[in-house]
C-alpha cells in the first residue's frame, strides 16, 4: 500500500511520526494539505531558510522555517523546526504543528521516543516470529495484523523487561 493511500485511511487530524525514509517536502505538503499533522527528523543537509524563532539559545530551537533555500526547490508550507541538545547529541525535528504552545518541544521529544517502540515492535516480531512482511488484501486485515503485531511486541516486550534472567 503506498503511503499517501494508507495516509488517506486515517482521519484528517491525525498526527503521523515519519522516518527518514517519508522525509520529502511534498509529502509534508501534501499532508499538512491534507489536514493531516506530522513530526519528522530533519533530514542532514538539508537547506532550510528561518522565517520566525520562538525560542534560541546555544543548544535550543524551535522556530518557523522554509525548506529548501531556493524556489526551485523550496516547500510550499512553512514548517517548525525544533533543535535541542541532550548530553551532547543534538535532536533536530520537523513539524507542521506550527504553534510552540499547541505542541511544546518536549512532547515532540517524546512522541518521537514513541516511533522507536514502535519500530522495536516490529523488529521483535520480524526476530522472534520471522514475519519479515505483513501481508494483506483489505484495510481490515492488514489493520488486525498490524493490532496483533502491536499486542505481541507489547507482550514480549513487557516479558523481557521484567525477565530476572535475561
């Protein structure tokens, strides 16, 4: 299923966390178009040209940005960027939640911490059950599969976290 497909199931206002591999300014135009809301890492080198800063010190900020410095190339929405360090790596993310207050760099942190689990998830569920695919014909299946992938990583997970042995 291509993404913008799958991104249409969902209900407009729905807040999608990107990889690096949905990174691409007319897929957040699209969504953000779309009404859709999106957090993504900001890829590395890429142009960007500050509108706004809400917020700027040494190792913090969250401010509006253009992607891509040339019109050629430029995005069609403004988008935020959110840049701050944690013992010494800096964390770079993307969003067209453009409102500092609506979605405060924090959660941005912490949604994004999410999109690991869920990608431990499913790395769990390709290791232990060797489902390297989910395959599926309808919405509907491919949404119980992705439930059940969803219930075994949290099982196994939770089993392996509290294992005195492992």
């Amino acid at each position: 299923m291509a993404a913008r497909e799958l991104a249409d199931q969902l209900p407009r206002g729905s807040l999608l966390l990107a990889d690096l591999g949905f990174f691409g300014f007319a897929w957040f135009d699209y969504l953000t178009v779309q009404g859709y809301w999106w957090i993504s890492r900001l890829r590395e080198k890429t142009s960007f040209e500050v509108i706004h800063a809400f917020y700027e010190d040494d190792t913090t900020f969250d401010g509006l940005v253009w992607l891509g410095k040339y019109r050629a190339d430029q995005a069609a929405v403004a988008v935020r960027l959110v840049r701050f360090t944690v013992k010494q790596t800096q964390y770079q993310y993307l969003t067209n939640v453009l409102n500092p207050w609506t979605l405060p760099i924090q959660e941005i942190a912490q949604l994004y911490a999410r999109r690991w689990d869920i990608e431990m998830a499913f790395r769990m569920v390709k290791q232990y059950l060797k489902l390297h695919h989910l395959v599926s014909q309808t919405r509907d299946c491919f949404a119980s599969s992705l439930g059940g992938t969803h219930y075994f990583s949290s099982i196994a997970s939770h089993s392996f976290r509290n294992c005195g042995a492992c």
